[in-house]
C-alpha cells in the first residue's frame, strides 16, 4: 500500500539563514544509514547551507562544508559518514557515476546531492527530495518529498522537530 501523499509531502519556510541552518540540523540528527537527500534550486537558493546544517546536526563543523565544485564529491566523518555531491558542473549522469555513486551508496552513510534534478533518473527511489526557492531577500521555501520507507520516516521525524 503507498503512503498518503500527506505523509509523503511537506512543506515549510524559513526567513533566515540560522533558520536554515536550523532545519537542515534537525534533518541531519533525523538521518539513518543509507539515506539520500536530493537537493534541487537555482544558484544561491540555499542548498549549501541547508547542507552545511545537515552536517551540524551529525557532527560535523560547518565551516568544512562548501560547495564541492571542484572536487565534485566531498566527504565527511560524523555520526554517519557524509557524502557532499554537486553535480552543477557534470555533462551527463555518466560523469556523475563514475565519481562512484553507487559505490559511496554502498558505504551506508548519507549521500546529499546539490542540482540532484541533473541525476534523478539514477537515484534511489527512496530518496528525500527538497526543492529550495527563493521567496524573498531572506526567505526560502523548502518543498520536501519522500519517495520510500527511510525517508519517509526520516520527513516524519523532521516535521516533529521542526514544529
Ligand atoms: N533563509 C535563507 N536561507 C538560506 N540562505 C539564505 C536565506 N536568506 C538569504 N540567504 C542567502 O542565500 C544564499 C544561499 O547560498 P547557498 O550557497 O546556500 O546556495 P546554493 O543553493 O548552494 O547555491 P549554488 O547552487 O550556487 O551552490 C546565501 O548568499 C545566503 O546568505
Ligand atoms: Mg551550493
């Protein structure tokens, strides 16, 4: 049986930066073993530092996390494993999979993909997208979607957090 779109759907809005960095830290104490947030947004939406969040509420210093634009794929050690994608300067999925993709899957971290629309035929179906747009100077809107079981659960767990 699929889960009702309500629970599978979510949005939400913050006004500040600290806010987003606020919600992506909820997310990243929410995160289990294997997840993949797929992040997707125009240049300077916010999805570097909803990741920077992330990686705060795993552990991580934020400052280690930029956009890995030229290293492609950057890696962190936090309550999981973190794998940090940007796909913005890829030609094609093929580039993106012989960074390893499926590999770093495999590792049972998490894996965060910025410009993810550019790969999405080649995600997991069970993949927590979020849709960052811009709403004003300082506000964003975060548009989420659960697509399987693990984020699913994790959607859940960051409504109640957030609330
Ligand atoms: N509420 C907000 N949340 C996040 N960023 C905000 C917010 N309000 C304003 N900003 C600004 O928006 C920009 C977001 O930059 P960020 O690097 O996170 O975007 P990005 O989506 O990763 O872009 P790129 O695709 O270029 O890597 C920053 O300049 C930040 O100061
Ligand atoms: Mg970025």
């Amino acid at each position: 049986m699929s889960p009702p779109t309500s629970a599978s759907s979510w949005s939400c809005e913050t006004h500040s930066v600290d806010e987003t960095r606020q919600l992506g830290a909820h997310l990243g104490e929410a995160l289990e073993p294997s997840s993949v947030i797929a992040l997707s947004g125009n240049l300077g939406a916010g999805k570097t530092h909803l990741t920077q969040g992330i990686a705060e509420g795993l552990g991580i210093e934020r400052r280690l996390v930029n956009s890995p634009t030229f290293a492609l794929v950057q890696e962190y050690a936090g309550r999981l494993p973190v794998f940090h994608f940007d796909t913005y300067r890829l030609r094609n999925v093929d580039e993106f999979l012989d960074l390893g993709f499926d590999e770093y899957l495999s590792l049972r971290g998490v894996c965060i993909i910025e410009w993810a629309e550019r790969v999405a035929e080649v995600l997991p179906a069970d993949t927590l997208t979020v849709r960052v747009s811009a709403t004003g100077e300082s506000t964003r809107l975060f548009e989420w979607q659960a697509g399987g079981e693990v984020s699913l659960r994790i959607l859940q767990t960051l409504r109640n957090r957030s609330r």
